[in-house]
C-alpha cells in the first residue's frame, strides 16, 4: 500500500485558510449530524518531563479516520497527523502537521467568529502575539471586515514585530499596545492567545456586544479568562462539551460552584448547523472556547491531502508490502 507523506513546508504550500474554514465548516455539520466522532486529548508524561499527547477522531464527510499525535519536550514539539480510509481502515496519509495545527485553530476561531460576532464587529483586540497568533487574525479577517487591531504581550519588540507583519498581511491597521486592557478596550472582538496560566483578560473590560475567542490556554489548571468574563458571557460555546469539561480551565473553575452552567454550555457543531441560535442581540457577550480537536485536525487534512493529490504533491512510500496484513 502506497502512504503519501507531506512535509511541513508542503503543507505549507497546499493549505490556505479559506480551505482550512470550509473544511471545519463542513466537518461541524457532519458531527451534529451524528457523522462525525472525535476524542479529547490524552496525554502521557515520561520521568524526564516529555509529553506525549494523541486525539483522534472520525469524518464521514471526508472518509477518513484520523489521528494527531505529537510530543512536547526540552528539543521542541513535534506534529504528525494520520489519516485512515474509514471503508477500508487502510493509512492514507502521513503529514507533519504544525502548520497545519496553526491554520485549523485559527478557522476555528473563525468559524465561531462568523456565527457569534455582530455583523458589523471591526475592531480587534487580541492579546498574545506568539506562534499561533497570526492565524487567528487571518481567519477573522476572512470572515468580518476589519478595521483595526490592537495588539498586546508582554515583550515590546515581540508586539510591535508582529504588529508590523499582520499590519502588511492583512493591509490594516496593526497597533502594538502597552497593556492588555489598552487592546480590549472597545473591541468588537477579542482574542486571548496567550501561554498565561493565571487570567490576562478580565470582564470589566469587555464592551457591550463584543465577542471573544480563546485559543491559548487547554490545561485544567491554566487559565486566561476571569471568572467576569464567565459571568458577564450571555452565550458560551466550545468545540467539544466532553473535552472541555477535561481541558478547559477558564470553565472548570468558576463551574465548580455553579456545575449546573455546564448545561447552557453548546457546542460548535450546534451554532454551525442552526441548532442552537447563535448572537440573539447586539448587546450581548458571546464567548467561544477553543481547545483544539482531533476533528478540526482530520477535516483540515483530509483538504491538504485532495489538494496534494491534485497537484502530485508530496511522495508516496510503499507499507505493508509483504502481505502479511491480510
């Protein structure tokens, strides 16, 4: 059986986000109709401190099991994404997948962006400027007008370098901040991707009417939201109920003394297939938490993988071949 493998930088090459938000699009629809599955992270730790972190999950939309398994140590993080025909149950494809990951939680925020933001939302307020944040202004870019961004993290040159770079990529304006509440202030839309363990985004400056993503923190004990952004939140929304009850830290603590808010929390896949309204006034909060799935991974490759397909992208290695798997 031939395996087609694709590097990073052919990654790269293959996946816009435009791709990456219609294949998470449609990936939602198939899950609330119950043609999708997807299963929360897991992680395990060696006595030296490596992580190593596996999820998985089913797209019958696209026609393929998948799973993205990394490790996280002192050399960096490394992605890897398989995909498997779910008729067959025979490995497709094998992609390295940073990248990749970057684009699909970007479209993730875009996505809950496009159906949770006021139509006329303009003014960006993001804060982390790191590795993952260019994406999440791209994808908001595709699916709002944008005015402005105002931009915050703790290192000046780090803010104002990717101030200056979005600034040309996204043919906006891009202003460095000082502080946090400097970016948050009036914004439309908010982003919080950060590595903070403890809250960098409080309630109290949230305007009326604005929408907030956040991407940065997926650990129980790490958090980036404070329990006012919770309270002050008239719709809450995450990718998967079940991993973040596991994952998402900015929920598990302030729902230990109200558990019964679980219950009003929906998913993705819901406000994406119309069963669940989405923004219900212009003056209320609505708040998308993002963890990253395995479903968002599949989906996104399975886009790269066409696309590869098409245009003899990537090589293709011979497994398997001694027929000893029947």
């Amino acid at each position: 059986m031939d395996v087609l493998y694709l590097t990073e930088a052919e990654v790269e090459r293959l996946l816009t986000m435009e791709m990456a938000l219609e294949a998470l699009e449609a990936a939602f629809r198939a899950a609330a109709a119950g043609k999708a599955a997807n299963h929360p992270r897991r992680r395990l730790r060696s006595a030296e401190g490596v992580l190593l972190l596996y999820m998985a999950a089913l797209d019958e939309s696209s026609g393929y099991f998948g799973l993205k398994i990394y490790t996280a140590g002192p050399t960096g993080v490394r992605f890897l994404v398989l995909l498997y025909d779910n008729r067959t149950g025979e490995l497709v494809a094998l992609l390295e997948a940073d990248f990749l990951g970057r684009m699909r939680t970007g479209a993730a925020s875009g996505l809950a962006t496009k159906h949770l933001a006021r139509p006329d939302a303009a003014r960006v307020g993001i804060l982390g400027t790191g590795h993952q944040a260019p994406t999440q202004l791209q994808a908001i870019a595709q699916v709002r007008r944008l005015a402005s961004v105002r931009a915050y993290s703790p290192t000046l040159e780090r803010r104002r370098a990717f101030a200056d770079r979005m600034s040309r990529e996204l043919d906006l304006a891009v202003e460095a901040v000082d502080s946090a509440e400097a970016a948050v202030r009036d914004a439309d839309i908010v982003v919080a991707i950060t590595s903070a363990r403890e809250p960098v985004l409080q309630g109290a400056w949230l305007a009326p009417g604005a929408h907030v993503n956040a991407a940065g923190a997926n650990f129980a004990r790490k958090r980036e939201l404070d329990d006012a952004v919770i309270a002050r939140a008239d719709r809450i929304v995450v990718d998967s109920r079940e991993q973040a009850k596991l994952e998402a830290g900015d929920l598990i603590a302030p729902f230990q003394s109200h558990p019964e808010r679980w219950q009003d929390v929906r998913e993705l896949s819901q406000l994406v297939s119309g069963d669940v309204p989405g923004r219900t006034s212009e003056e209320e909060i609505t708040l998308f938490k993002s963890l990253g799935v395995a479903l968002e991974d599949v989906a996104t490759a399975a886009r790269v993988v066409a696309r590869a397909r098409r245009e003899g992208v990537g090589r293709t290695n011979a497994m398997w071949a001694s027929g000893l798997v029947p």
